[in-house]
C-alpha cells in the first residue's frame, strides 16, 4: 500500500510539473564586469527563449507572460552595463523599419529589462514600439540612457502598468510608453487603442 502511495505522490509531482510553467530571468554577470539577461519560459516539453532574434511569436498565455515580466521589473536600478551598443535591430521589412544610430553608447541591464517587457508583452510590434534599447526625453530632446533618475521615472510607469495588467489578468494591446515625456528613442506610438482596436 505505501508503495501505492508513494507512486501516486510521484507521479502527481510529476504530472504538476510539467503543466505548470518555470518563468526564468537571470544575471548573466561576464568577466569585463558587463551583463546580460538570460530570459526564457519552460512550458512542457517545450522553451520560449527571449534575446535580439527569438520570443517574438511564442504560446505562452498572458499570464505566464506576466510572470517574466515579474522577474524582469525586479533590476530597477541595476546599472550594470550589458555588453551591447545600443543599436537598434531590424526585422520590418516596410516602412516602419526606420533605420537610425543612437547617440548613446551603451544601455544598462534595467533598460534591457525593460526592453524585454516590450518584446514578452508586445511580440512582432517590439521594433515598432521600441525599435532600439535606447530612452529619450521628449522635453529636453535628449537621450538618457546615461540618467538613472529618469529612467527610475520610466521604470515607475512600467510598474504602475503591471499592475493593472495583474489585476485583470491580460495584457492590454495599447502599448502606453510612447506617449508622455519618456519614451522609446524613434518609437511609435501604439497601433491600437486604448479599447483595443486597430487604428492603423
């Protein structure tokens, strides 16, 4: 009978791990002291894995996105510099493809975050919405990747979005980032509105 038990309880943990996601987002830290983000989502058998090329189209719910995006809002502040340049990447073949160099020589690991909630919650719209890990000042015309305080302002927003975003469950299609002081350096404002229609 214990036997029985026990073969039960295994295969029960068994069974619960494998429909149940594993949301991970971890600090790469490399020797010159820069770092990166490793960002993926274990789902079954199967891994969404979220860099510069993949995670654009994946099946994770809007829930599961959410849990990413936990992990993620949690390097606010972290000033760490990831090894890359800043430069935007380009996947948009048509016009929204607006090719351009940014003044700033490199972003942070909380800019990357952020960068990456864009591309759990957004997808194929990422390089519309932020074509480049680069923030600007809509005021002063100026880009700050290099002012935390007003990335800090950036990251507040982001906050207050997810938690909306948690009290009801979805993840809405209006991307809201675009439209105040702070924004994404030559991003576009969202292409649906705030009820969720298309409207362009």
């Amino acid at each position: 009978m214990k036997d029985r038990i026990l073969y039960l309880i295994t295969a029960l943990m068994l069974i619960n791990s494998y429909c149940m996601g594993q949301p991970h987002v971890e600090k790469m830290i490399m020797q010159d002291n820069k770092a990166y983000l490793s960002i993926w989502y274990k789902k079954g058998i199967d891994t969404v894995f979220f860099n510069a090329i993949d995670g654009f189209k994946n099946n994770l719910t809007d829930l599961e996105k959410l849990e990413l995006i936990k992990g993620l809002l949690k390097f606010e502040g972290d000033t760490i510099r990831h090894p890359g340049m800043g430069f935007p990447v380009y996947y948009a073949n048509d016009a929204r493809a607006i090719r351009f160099s940014p003044k700033s020589k490199y972003y942070t690991l909380e800019i990357s975050s952020l960068y990456f909630v864009n591309r759990i919650a957004y997808g194929t719209y990422t390089d519309y919405y932020s074509p480049a890990p680069v923030l600007y000042d809509n005021i002063e015309n100026v880009e700050i990747n290099d002012c935390p305080q007003k990335v800090k302002l950036v990251f507040s927003e982001y906050k207050k979005w997810f938690d909306e975003c948690i009290k009801t469950g979805k993840i809405p299609k209006y991307f809201p980032f675009n439209d105040g002081r702070y924004v994404w350096l030559y991003g576009k404002k969202s292409r649906f509105s705030k009820d969720g229609k298309l409207i362009e």
